[in-house]
C-alpha cells in the first residue's frame, strides 16, 4: 500500500463512508514558531488543517511550499474534493481529516493514550519525546535514523543507548554539535531502524521509506503531529509502530493533552 494507493481506497468507498458526503467545514492556516530557553535552534512550523465533523486533518509543510491564503479557498468543499487537489498537502490534509473522523485514535483499538502533563514546552515535548522512544525496540550501540530532528528526541535516543544518525532539511546541526545529513537514502541503507516524522507525508518521502524499511525489514516508528490518522494505516503494513499526536498539538497548550501510542502486533 502506498499513499496514492490508500486515497483510491477511500475514493472507491473502500474505507468508510463517501469522502464525496464529507463537508470541510473549517481550514486553517497556522504559522508558529518554537525556540527553547538557552538554545539557538529555532523550530518553524506551517500547519493546513481541515475539520471534518468532530475531527481536524493536519498537514505541516516547508515555508514556501503552499501559499498562505490557501486556507481562504478550501472550507465548504467536500473531503472527496480536495482529495482530487493537484497540491500533495492538501491531500494529505484531507485524507488525515477523512481517517480522523472516521478512525478516531481515541476508539482505535491497537491504541493506548499517553496524557502528556501540563506544563512549559520544554517539560511538554521531553515526555513526548520520552514517550516515543519507549516505542523503540533499541539496543545499546543500535543505529537510529532520524528522519526529521528534534533535539529532545536525539537526547531521547541516546538515553536507550542508540547512535543517532540525523537527517533534516532545515537544521545543520543537532544541539550538541552532530551534523545533521540532508539526504535521506543513505541513512535509511545503514540504520538498524528508523524514526520518522509525519512531514515524510507532507514532502512525498514517506514511500521511499516504506520501500526500504519493507525490503530491508528493520522496524520503522512514527512520530506524527502531520497525518497521524493516516499513519496509524500503515501500523503493521511497514510502521511498526506510531505516536499520533492530533490538534490541538502539544505546543499549543499547557494543559494535558493526549497522544495515542500504537504498535504492530508481533
């Protein structure tokens, strides 16, 4: 199954209900940034959302790749609609509301929720970070590779006593001074696993990464505020397992807020 494969299923009824029934009835565009007390690293983030009924459809993209006011075009069309759009976010913006509404992480079995606590951002996205580790099946000396780096998260790594190998678009370096790879192919032939974000979606890489963790069979962990509904999909079928975290994110409140925690039945 791939991406496009899995929005023919729901295009042909093959999921649930018609996406073609399904009204957007509020898109959002949110521009957010992060930067941590006493660090230089900078987290900028672009958010196209969807609410469907009771559930939001989340896709995070690069600064210039959708223009702001796309938003302004989207709500009152039907989910079935923007599947067709010619723009891979909102699509996938659209397929994760489809999934949200019809799939909610709260009633899925395979899931358990992880309250993370109130708190600063910092407190917040260390028990995230910790949490998603704990999905991991590392040993010490273990290759990691990162595919999208948050600097908690490469702490997290190397307190289960995996080598971080990192890999992002937007940063250099890690916290600590490790040099961060741009290109994504050789990390993913060396790793013993591999830790992926959700923006894997959002950019088209998340099925090159499908192909090389299923030829190679090393287990491959998601970590998803961007498509989590969609990720939970592909639990079991190449995703061994997921933290979905969906909007309202982390960042945006000090209050507990769930993730839901999957893993690929053994």
């Amino acid at each position: 199954m791939t991406i496009d494969g899995l929005i023919a299923e729901v295009q042909h009824g093959r999921c649930g209900p018609d996406p073609e029934g399904l009204p957007v009835v509020g898109a959002f565009w949110v521009r957010q940034s992060t930067q941590f007390p006493g660090t230089h690293q900078k987290y900028r983030n672009y958010y196209l959302l969807f609410r469907v009924g009771a559930s939001f459809g989340a896709c995070c993209v690069e600064r210039d790749q959708l223009d702001s006011a796309v938003a302004e075009e989207m709500s009152g069309q039907s989910v079935g609609a923007l599947l067709r759009d010619d723009r891979l976010p909102v699509r996938i913006a659209a397929l994760d509301a489809y999934f949200a509404a019809v799939y909610p992480h709260a009633h899925a079995v395979a899931a358990s929720a992880f309250m993370l606590p109130r708190g600063t951002p910092a407190d917040r996205a260390v028990a995230r970070d910790d949490a998603i580790a704990s999905l991991l099946p590392i040993e010490a000396g273990q290759r990691v590779g990162l595919i999208g780096v948050v600097n908690p998260l490469v702490a997290a790594i190397r307190r289960c006593g995996g080598t971080c190998l990192p890999c992002d678009f937007n940063m250099g370096r890690t916290l600590d001074g490790q040099p961060v790879a741009k290109d994504m192919m050789p990390i993913l032939e060396e790793a013993d696993l591999i830790i992926a974000t959700g923006m894997t979606l959002s950019n088209g890489s998340f099925d090159q990464i499908l192909t090389v963790v299923r030829r190679r069979e090393i287990p491959l962990v998601m970590y998803a505020q961007t498509g989590s509904a969609i990720a939970a999909r592909f639990v079991g079928q190449g995703v061994s397992a997921l933290s979905a975290e969906p909007f309202p994110f982390s960042q945006f409140s000090a209050e507990p807020t769930p993730i839901y925690l999957y893993r690929a039945e053994q």
